[in-house]
C-alpha cells in the first residue's frame, strides 16, 4: 500500500527544482555573455582585462541565487573596484603606464570616495538585491516543497492501518467472497484513519502554494531576475560612459590622492573608435512571452494550484480510484456483506479520528510536525517577502508623484540606451532539454500512475485467492 500512495503523491521532485536551477543559471550565463559582449565590441582595447572580473563577479552571482552568504553589495563593489583601474588607464588617462599593484589599490579606494561611477552602482545594487534575493527565496521554498511531498511519500503506515487495509481488501477472500468489493463509505472511513496524520499537512500545504503563488506574481521589473541580469550590461556601461564624462575632475583628483607622476596630456573625454555600438552583436530576435523564464514559473504554480486540496482530499481520491462500490448496494463493509453500508461522519485529520473505530489514531508523529514547523517557517518567510515589495512598490509610486524616482527602482529604466534595447526575456526552447529531455516531470504524470498500480494490486488479489 505504501508503494501505491508514493506513485499517487504530486512529486515536482528534486527535477523540478534541478530545471529551475539550470535555467536561472542559463540566465546568467547569458547576462555574463551580454556584458563581455559590450566590452569587446566597444572598448576592445581593456576587453580581456575586464573578463575575469566579470566571470567573478557573475559566478558570485550563482553562487547567491543558490544560498551562498555573499552579499549583493559586495559583489557590485567588487565589480566596479576591480574595473575602475582598467578603465582608468585605459580611457581616461591613455598614456598611463601599467598600473602598480599599489597604484590599483589606491585607485581602488578611490573609486568609492570619488563616486566615480556616478549613482549607477547603487542603481546595480538596488535592483539586484531586490531581483536575486526574490530568486533565492523562490528557489528555497520550491526546494522545502519538494522535500515535503518526498518525505510525506515515504512515511509507513500504523500496525492498526495496516490490519484494516487487509480486512478491507483481502479478508472477504476468506470467506470464499472473491469477487466481493468494498464499501465506498468504509473505504473513505479506513482511509481517513490511515491518512490522518498526512492530512494535517494540508492547512499548511495550501497556505504555501498560496504564498509561493503570490511571490511568482511579483516577480517582474526589479523583482525579476531575467529583466535584471539581462539588461546589467547597459548599466555597467553608462556607468562607464559616466567616468569618461568626468574624466578631468577624476585625474586632478587621483592625481592628489594616488600622487602618480605627471603623465602626457590627459584627454578627459576619450572615445575611442570602438565605443559606438554595433548593434548586429547586440541584436536579439524576438521572443514571445510564453517561452520565457516566468512564463514556467506560472506554469509550474497552476500545477501545484491544481493539487492545493492534495492532502484533504486524498483519502476520497484514492477510494474514488479504487475498485469500491456504492453505499447503497451489496458490498463488503471489513466484517461481511452488507446491503447498504451507513457510513460514519467524520472530519479528516487526527482530530476528526479520535472517535473512529476503524483506525486507533495516536498523536501527531514527529515527521509530521517537523514538516509542518518547515512549512510553517518558509510561509513566514514568502509572507515577508511579499510585506517588503509592497512596502517598496507603494514608496515607488509615491516617488513618481513627486517627481523623486532615481531610478533606483527602475522607473525610466536608466540612460543612454540610445534606442538599443535587448529583449530581457529569452527563449527558452533553446534549453527545452532543461525541461523535457533531462525529463522534468508534470504533476498529472505522477497521478497517472495511479490505474496502474489498481491493476497491480486487483493481480496481486487473484493471485492470492487463487493459492
């Protein structure tokens, strides 16, 4: 009987979680390509300096998105600490020598009392905080879902569950009644009983999918990462576009601060040749929106939607599946053949038990609860997150109004984008073995086992009576 709950459980399974992964890290990958794809094609000079730093810093990325405790600021001040030096003799001051470790640390340091890159740093930080961490949460809670309904399928029946399993199944063989079936309402009775502890989860369960719901459908703008990660490399280079604009006030100012000697004339707004655009390597083709990355975040909670009532409604599931009969014709009731069986109101869950005959329930057992307490925590955890956005999405509007937004919070979508806009969604078909071929599996396929295993066990029975 165990197998046959473990093949009916609605497993997203550790797949699921494994798909969602290797997409946000396709994501990345690509923001990664995006930016380094800037770089070559208009300051290809520094180019393969600036790679290593943007390979750190996207890989500190990843490492974020699945738990790690680095810190989105650090990540951004890293970035542009370690771009500031390369720019700096690359673009603002040409004729400057390689720079000298000390040199680098002093420009270091200076990058951050100078605001060299203007606002666009915290704009990064702002928007990156918001969509990474928003990620990572999504993450975690489909990660605790998944641990549930794979510790919830594996959990073994009570003695006295198992004993009125077997009456209800196999004790009519005894009395040469082979062909007799059960009771619907004595079915729904002994499963109610076995099932009590499980069904405990359900309040819990629903609250979750409930909460995971409303976290996907605040993720977009800042709050999604496919938008976030896939438009950086704009940023980053207005940001750049910024230092080259200030390039005179930076150069007297590291030149008090850093104390290098005189170089030949500076040119405090140097462009090069390859800082103009070629748009043909920036140019992505079009994208509709059901392929995307929150097209399968939708997909996946009207999944988990659909089996909401998973837990409570088990127990009339598996009857409803079952080879049972009506109440009200012959049938088998876990003692004899009666005519018509009158089934006992009872609620689901440990309580609605306490007065069953069929199943002694005892208290709640320890697995259960822990589930419980984790569902419990991550729900608190989904419903803080949806307190912050809210919070944040109320001071942004009232920051339009006034005419205050920076556009920290993505209002006008940054500077300088000269028209050139990459689409911030992208086409997942391109990874479809993410989804299917590595066999990311849908909640109906799980559940559609379950006439299968009804003719396994109607096999087992005849193969019993027949001994």
């Amino acid at each position: 009987m165990e197998a046959f709950l473990m093949d009916l459980y609605p497993r997203f399974s550790n797949l699921d979680f494994i798909c969602f992964s290797e997409a946000f890290e396709v994501v990345v990958r690509h923001a990664k390509n995006y930016t380094n794809t800037m770089f070559r094609n208009q300051y290809s000079s520094m180019a393969p300096q600036t790679f290593k730093f943007v390979g750190k810093f996207f890989t500190d990325v990843s490492l974020y998105i699945l738990g790690s405790d680095i810190h989105v600021n650090d990540m951004v001040n890293e970035l542009f600490d370690s771009l500031f030096p390369v720019i700096y003799s690359h673009l603002i001051n040409p004729g400057f020598p390689e720079v000298s470790l000390e040199m680098a640390e002093c420009l270091r340091g200076a990058r951050r009392n100078l605001q060299a890159f203007g606002h666009y740093p915290k704009i990064i930080m702002t928007q990156m905080s918001k969509s990474l961490q928003t990620t990572r949460v999504f993450l975690q809670a489909l990660n605790l879902g998944i641990e549930v309904i794979n510790t919830t399928d594996h959990l073994k029946f009570s003695k006295d569950c198992g004993r009125m399993l077997l009456k209800m199944w196999y004790c009519s063989y005894c009395q040469g009644l082979a062909m007799a079936k059960p009771c619907a309402g004595h079915c729904s009775s002994v499963m109610q009983g076995c099932l009590a502890n499980v069904v405990e989860i359900d309040k819990y369960w629903r609250e979750y999918i409930s909460s995971l719901e409303e976290l996907v459908k605040g993720m977009y703008r800042i709050y999604d990462m496919e938008h976030v990660l896939l438009s950086l490399f704009t940023l980053i280079r207005d940001a750049i576009l910024h230092v080259q604009k200030n390039g005179g006030k930076l150069t007297a100012t590291i030149g008090k601060l850093c104390a290098h000697p005189q170089q030949r004339q500076y040119r405090s707004a140097y462009y090069p040749e390859e800082f103009f655009i070629d748009k043909r390597v920036l140019k992505v083709a079009h994208v509709e929106h059901e392929e995307t990355l929150s097209s399968r975040r939708r997909e996946l909670i009207a999944k988990l939607r659909s089996q909401s009532d998973f837990y409570s409604a088990l127990p009339g599931y598996i009857c409803s599946h079952s080879p049972v009969v009506e109440n009200d014709t012959f049938c088998w009731n876990g003692q004899e053949i009666v005519e018509r069986y009158s089934p006992k109101m009872m609620k689901n869950g440990t309580k609605g038990q306490a007065s069953s005959h069929d199943v002694k329930m005892k208290s709640l057992e320890p697995i259960i609860s822990q589930i419980i307490d984790k569902l419990k925590h991550v729900n608190q955890i989904l419903k803080s997150m949806a307190i912050l956005r809210r919070a944040s999405e109320k001071n942004r509007e009232e920051d339009l109004a006034s005419g205050d937004c920076d556009d920290e919070d993505d209002c006008n979508r940054g500077s300088g984008d000269d028209g050139l806009r990459v689409k911030n969604q992208l086409r997942f078909l391109a990874v479809a073995q993410n989804w299917k071929l590595k066999g990311c599996p849908s909640i109906e396929e799980w559940l559609n086992k379950l006439w299968y295993i009804i003719m396994l066990m109607e096999y087992y029975c005849a193969v019993r009576n027949n001994e």
